[in-house]
C-alpha cells in the first residue's frame, strides 16, 4: 500500500512504512499501520478485540532522561499501558524483555523490578512474565495485552473538520526530564499515568484517539496527517500546560511552547468528539470525575493555511509539524542541539493575529 | 515463595527468582515462575486461556551465531512461537521490538523483515506490528501472542518416573551456529521450525513439555529439577543428533555430546508421556504424518545416582546438569573458552557400564 503523502513528509513514517511494505499484514487485523496505538484483531470465538503493543524503553535511558532503574521500569509499563488506553482497551497483563547492563544487573533489576511492579499495581494489572538478557547498554521491552469491544475501540482516525479536540489532562510533564538532562534544574521523579480509566469513559464516544508519547505537537500532527484536518489549539498555554513545565521553561527563559512541542511525551490522551456531542461528554465526563482539558478545534486544511496552529496567547502561531518531527533526526540525538534547533523554530513561528475584519460600520444615527 | 533448591543450584533460575519475589502474580495466572514455556492466563469470557511469550535475541547476535539480518529475524520469531508451541497454543500473531544499529538501520531492517516475515508465514502467522529504535547494538524483541483451550494447556510440569521422553525431531542443529562462530567449517543457514503443529497433536496428552531453545542438557536438566526426577537417554546419540551436527563434531574431533550440551537450541520440543500411552500415541502421532524421536525414559531419584544420564552409547555418561548450565557465566562470555570447559567437563562425565551382574550360572549338564 503506498504511504499517504502527508505522513511521509515525517522521517519515521517513512521508515516505518518500511515494515508495512515487507511484512504480511493479518487478513482480519482491524487498524492499519499508523492508525492505532495498539495492534486490534479479533479475538477468536468472542466479540472481543485483541489490544496488544510492544515499545522499547533504550533511547530515553542513554539520553540521561531517567535517573535510575525504578523510573525506567515505571515508565516502560506506563508506556505500553497508555497505548492500551488509546485503543480503549482493559488490560489483561503485561510482559517485560529486560536487557541488563552487564556490570551492575543485580542493582539494575531490583530497582526495574520496583517500577515495573509499582506502575503495574498503580494500574491495577500484573507483569506476568519476561525475558532477562546481559548487553553493555540496558533497555526494557515492554509488551501490554488487553481486550476491547469490537464496537467500542478507538483509533486514530475519524476526526473531521469542526470536532472538538481534547486531552485528557494538563501537558508538558514529559519535557521535565528532558529538561534535566540538559542540565536546567527540575525537581520530582517523572511517574506518568496511563489513562486507563478515562480510557473506559472514551471508548466507543471519541471519534479519534492517539496518546501524547511523543509530545502533543507531534501527536496533533499525526492525527492531523492520518485524517486530513488541522487543529487549532485555541486555549491559552497556561490552561493546558502542566505548572511545573511552565514554570521550568519561564526559570530558563524558554518558550512555553517548548515544553508541548518536544518529543518526549507525558502518556495523556488526545481525542476528539463530535461538536455537538461535546457538551453532554463533558457532563458524562464530569460525572465520572473527568475532567477533560479542552484545547482546542479541527479545522478544514486550507492551502497554505497551517495544520497546527496555537491561537490562545493573542498570536497565531503556525507550527510545521514535519519539520519539528525531522528535527530529532538532523541533530543527531545532541540534545542541546535539538533544543536549541527547536527554540529557533519555534521563535520563527510567531505572527500576531491580524485584527478580524471590521465589521461594517452601522449606519450612523441621524 | 521461596525457590525450590534444585532450581536454586542453577544460576539462571536463581536469577529469574528475583523477578518471582519482586513481581506481584496476577491472581488467575495458570503457571507458576519457571514452570512454563508461555504464561497463560484466562482469556475473559471463554473456556480459552490467553498464552503470551516474549524473547530477546541480543547476545545471540553479539556473539557472531547469525551471519545476516535475515538469520536474526527468523530466529527471533522462531524462538517465540516455540515457546507457544511447547504450551500447546495456537498463535494469533506477534510483536516485534527492533533496535537497529545507528549506521546500517535501513539494510538491517530489510533483511530483518524478511526474516520475520518468512518465518510467520512459514508457521501461517503474522506481525501484527512493533516499534523501532536506533542504538549501537542490534537487538530484537519478539513477542508471540496465543490461546489454547484450558484443559489441553501444556506446562512443565506434570512428569513422573516412568514416563517416556521424546524429542519433536532430531536435535544438535543449534549447535551449529555456535561451531562455525568459533571459527569451525559449518555450511547452511540456521533455519529453525517452530513445533506447532506437532504441538497440537501433544495438548492434552504429553504429561509435561518444554522446548529446546537452551539445547537437550538444559531441558531436560529443568525439567528434572521441576519435577523431581531423573532422565535416562537410552537412545544411542546417532539415533537422536541431526547428522550435520554429528558431522561437524565428527570433522572437529569433538564429542558427538557436545551438540546436545551446549546451549544454543534447536526449538524442538522435549515431551514426556505415561508409559502405558506411549505406544498408543506413537501409533496417534504417525497416523498424523509425526513421527517423535523416542529419547528415553524418567527415572526415579537415587541419592548419588545423578539425574541425567547418557546410556545409549556403550556407557554411563552422568552429567552434571547445574554444572554446565552455570559454564556460560563462568567463563564470562568467552565462547571458545565456553568449548573448552564444555568439553572438559564431558570427558569427565563417561564410565564404562559396568558388567551386568552375572545370572546365577545354570547348573552344568552333568
């Protein structure tokens, strides 16, 4: 199947198109490639969808993003927990292939050992087995299996222009260790929550659903790709972005926009919702105590338009996804030359909104 | 729960218990820690049980057994879906988790898609999808995904002195990726079968199963220790050995034990059958196009006896089985070191068999 042309223009769907090309995909697999954060495909003799993901944890460790074993064990099951949650799915169980470093593995696996259990149990599922393995550079895989109605899954796609696009919390908590590997001073431990159970009141209400492991600009990018819409993000920063991100990014004279459009994620959920749907979701949500972050719309792409575009802090900043996406790729996993590359695009996407078109002058009173 | 300490006395095992303490046990798990191929647990809603595996090739890689990416990725699926196969499962499909080295990501990627794909293809499975990272070192992560009717779940558990013990085929062809990587002549590509379909005909009747991907000693090493017996292979080893194994032995002047000892398997599944079932399901699996390598027998226990013998050949050659599973962290990863001690430890294993006792000499004719 030939790659959609809006989601080549990003260096990793590229290569992942790679795989969708060689590997035979499953005649009854649900979602194709890109479309969902999980794999769905009917589960033999029941109305039940398989919901299985696996994702490596290797890249954030050399990074310096974690600062010990129990956080890379945390967030390993957070991570494949939190792609269960944007399928919809209720999980059955995890299971870790762990890749000790060779010096220290006994220490290494008790603090991963922690996390592991600790994100687990937070989540109310178990790891039910694994693979232990001895190289020069640790990594955790992390597989999480669930299931969900075939009726009530979630994907990517089907958003459509005038949708109301939401998260499922406050953003930005992902750049907190990102910023403390480049040496900004961030206090706390990075311990993301799966939003398993907002999950549960989504599943078979939002009409598109992806969550934010890698930031919310390339998230809103991706959906805006796989569905042919923009998104206006219309809420002010603050009201979408977490305090101690934002407070980060003013300590360091950063661009508060930073801290949303950096790669390293927080696992919250983006969905969208039929316009006139969103008032009484919003009252479900609140009676389940949900309390959904509104931020914005999806928009009709216009030619040279913009599809992202952050309009809540009285200027219209247009965002290239692609280009914020590539970036990680150009500076080669320097991260001060990522964040120094991003600061620079970012600055360039400032334009302070044009005054709406007066309205016609009322003819005056005589 | 505390080890069992026969399981303790390998090292491997006492490692794995650390994740068994730290771990909580999700509460409808069939299997206990070590005491399965696969975990299985209940699949909601059906009388099925959900099995799931996940395995690391990584050190395979590092230590010069694949010659390409392709090797890799069959491998790496084989290994999964055998252990699905040693539980008697039917797969729905995997996951993969591939790292790929920073400087020839695409080409490795090619080849491991063909690899992976051919080898699900070749068992009538699919990737159902993964994720991609970049780092010094490759590495893959599989994860195999299956469900098996409750009552015909194999485990490792359940044999007793007595049972017959079979092999899925003919065993030793892991050893040669292992020969050539020390530099021995070893023609053909490493292609192991997954069992699965010899599997089926097993589920509900082995009494206990486990497959070889650590090679024959270890098997059956583990599944003495788990079940409290002994094995006596009775067959001679030209009778059980692929013949390019015993060829390769043949050329290097090495003991023809050493393709069964070491231990890089073959993915053949070793199975244990009532005596009194033996001949009928012999019988059973020929009618079905499987024809089992009868290995040889479980035995009871005897203080000083030894709990794995080789008595096909013209002598008893007891092995020590926590001995030569401890090897490979005793020399530190050093494979030609690893052959040696390997080596020396089987020249120390033989004794002559000792003479039947002599029948009472008959009365002479006068």
């Amino acid at each position: 199947m030939p790659l959609n042309p809006a989601l080549g223009a990003v260096g990793e769907n590229a290569f992942l198109a790679l795989w969708g090309e060689r590997l035979r995909r499953h005649p009854a697999q649900v979602n194709a490639l890109h479309e969902s954060d999980a794999e769905l495909v009917p589960l033999p003799g029941t109305d039940r969808l398989l919901a299985v993901t696996t994702d490596t944890v290797a890249e954030e460790i050399a990074l310096g993003f974690y600062r010990d074993a129990e956080t890379v064990g945390w967030v390993a099951v957070a991570a494949s927990l939190s792609d269960l949650a944007a399928v919809g799915a209720e999980p059955v169980g995890l299971l870790t292939a762990v890749t000790l470093p060779r010096e220290t593995a006994r220490a290494f696996a008790e603090g991963l050992a922690r996390g592991l259990d600790a994100a687990a149990r937070a989540a109310g599922t178990y790891i039910l087995g694994g693979d232990t393995n001895l190289a020069d550079a640790p990594s955790v895989t992390t597989t999480a299996i669930g299931t969900v109605e075939a009726w009530e899954k979630l994907t990517r796609v089907g958003c459509v222009a005038g949708d109301v696009v939401y998260a499922s919390g406050r953003l930005g908590a992902g750049a907190l260790p990102v910023m403390r590997a480049i040496g900004l001073p961030v206090a706390g431990e990075f311990r993301p929550t799966p939003r398993l159970r907002e999950a549960r009141l989504l599943a078979g209400r939002a009409s598109a659903c992806m969550d934010t492991s890698d930031g919310l600009v390339a998230t809103l990018d991706q959906l805006a790709r796989l569905n042919g819409v923009g998104f206006d993000v219309t809420a002010p920063l603050a009201d979408i972005t977490v305090p101690a991100a934002r407070a980060a990014c003013r300590a360091a004279g950063l661009d508060p926009l930073l801290a949303l459009a950096q790669p390293h994620g927080e696992f919250e959920l983006v969905f969208t919702m039929r316009a006139e749907r969103a008032e009484a979701f919003e009252r479900y949500a609140g009676e389940n105590g949900f309390a959904p972050v509104r931020l914005g719309v999806a928009t009709a792409l216009v030619a040279g338009g913009g599809a992202l575009r952050f309009t809540g802090d009285g200027a219209v900043r247009v965002l290239d996804g692609a280009r914020i996406r590539n970036l990680q790729d150009e500076t080669g996993g320097d991260l001060r030359r990522y964040a120094a590359a991003l600061t620079a695009l970012l600055a360039g996407s400032g334009a302070p909104i044009s005054p709406p078109p007066r309205a016609p002058a009322a003819a005056a009173p005589r």
